[in-house]
C-alpha cells in the first residue's frame, strides 16, 4: 500500500430526495483502507433524515457551520472545532438553521472492542490542552477513551512549515486539510495537498506531510487502534 491522496472537490456525492444532507466517502478499502473510513457530509439548512450506524462507529468534526446534533432525543451544539462520537446502532439527524452549509468531516471503524457507550458525547478544540509532537508540531486530544472511544483516536494537528523527517506509525490513520498547503511524501511518490484534501496513511507507511506554505498547517486526522499520535514506529535521522 502506498497511501491514498484525494481532494473533497473529486468526490461524488450522494443526496436522497427529501434529505439535507449530500454525503461523499472520500477514502475505503476501495482506496486501501480496510479499518477506516472518510467520510464528507455537507447538510443544508432544516433537519436532515435519521442516520442509523451499522456494525461501525462515527467520529465527527465539524468544520464549517453551525448547528445541532440530535441522539437520543437529546441535542447537543455543533460549531466549527467540535468533535463528536457515535457508537453502533446508534441513530442521528443533524439540525442546521442555516443559512450556511454545515459540513461535517467523519471517520468510521468496527466497534471491535464490543459493546461502547458514549460517555460524553462532543469535545471541543478550544477546551483541550496543546501537546507536544515531532519537532515543532503539535497536537490536541479530541475523541479519545475518555469519552468512551477505546478503538480509535481523533485529534487536532497544527504542522509549522517545513517537512519533518520520514517516518511510520503502527496505526491506520485518515486526515483531512483544515488549512494550509504542501506535499505528502512516501511510497516514491510527492503528492500535493491543500485544504480540503483527503489523506490514508497505511500502517508502517514511510512518510512525510510537508508544510510547504508559510503559515500553520491545520488538519484533523483519526487512527485506528488507538493511542498517541506523536509515536512512531520508524522516525529517519534528521
């Protein structure tokens, strides 16, 4: 497997008649991805048609908009930077009161560690502690075991320009480009990447997400099996 590059603008997008929501998977094992998957949801304004989760577990970000997410009979809000986490079975409409899209960038995995239950039910950005990562990178912590996550990790990435060594993880892993620009290196190949792109990092891929602009790099990135995002499996020397 040599990783996987794909911009929102490729995509298809799906739309049912009567729904507000128009959803594209930006990457699956189609793509090489046998764990996870990446999946846009962009809802325009009302309340969007029930979403039942099948044998999977969802792991949302909103990016852009504004609006509510409703589990349960409960309602919880969305802004741009809250993560979310859906657990199998599990049913949801998405409430957007406009005007503005809400877009809604998700992961999902197996719930292989059985039977989860959400003990909180979003996390936001602007609450969670900056932590260190390779060099000058860091991260936050978003959807994790502490809200009842145990099979899979979000989180927050901000990437100073330059590129850091090549590297790999032992875990699956999916982005998806808030802001910035640059290049994502491994397998002989540098691929572009912007806002908007979609990212599959294989496990013990060899690679590098260059920082090719001059401003922070912002991406939003789940793994799966869980753990820490600053780990590697292989780092070169600098």
């Amino acid at each position: 497997m040599t990783g996987y590059v794909v911009h929102e603008q490729e995509l298809q997008v799906n739309a049912r008649n009567g729904d507000t929501a128009a959803r594209a998977v930006a990457i699956d094992s189609s793509n090489g991805s046998s764990v996870l998957e990446l999946h846009l949801a962009r809802y325009g304004p009302g309340r969007s048609s029930p979403h039942t989760l099948e044998g999977v577990q969802e792991i949302m970000y909103a990016v852009s908009g504004e609006g509510s997410l409703t589990v349960a009979g409960e309602s919880h809000e969305l802004e741009p930077g809250t993560a979310a986490y859906l657990t199998a079975s599990e049913s949801y409409e998405i409430d957007n009161p406009g005007p503005e899209e809400l877009l809604i960038v998700s992961a999902t995995a197996p719930q292989d560690a059985g039977e989860a239950q959400a003990t909180a039910r979003t996390v936001r950005y602007a609450d969670q502690p900056t932590l260190p990562a390779s060099g000058d990178r860091e991260f936050r912590y978003l959807v994790t075991d502490e809200v009842g996550c145990k099979d899979a990790t979000q989180f927050f990435g901000v990437i100073a320009p330059g590129r850091a060594p090549d590297h790999s993880h032992v875990y699956d892993e999916v982005i998806y480009v808030l802001e910035g620009e640059g290049v994502f290196h491994g397998g002989g190949q540098d691929r572009p990447v912007r806002a908007g792109s979609c990212i599959h990092i294989p496990p013990f891929f060899v690679h590098s997400l260059e920082n090719s602009g001059e401003s922070a790099m912002r991406i939003v990135a789940t793994f799966h099996p869980s753990g820490d995002p600053a780990s590697r499996a292989y780092e070169a020397n600098d």
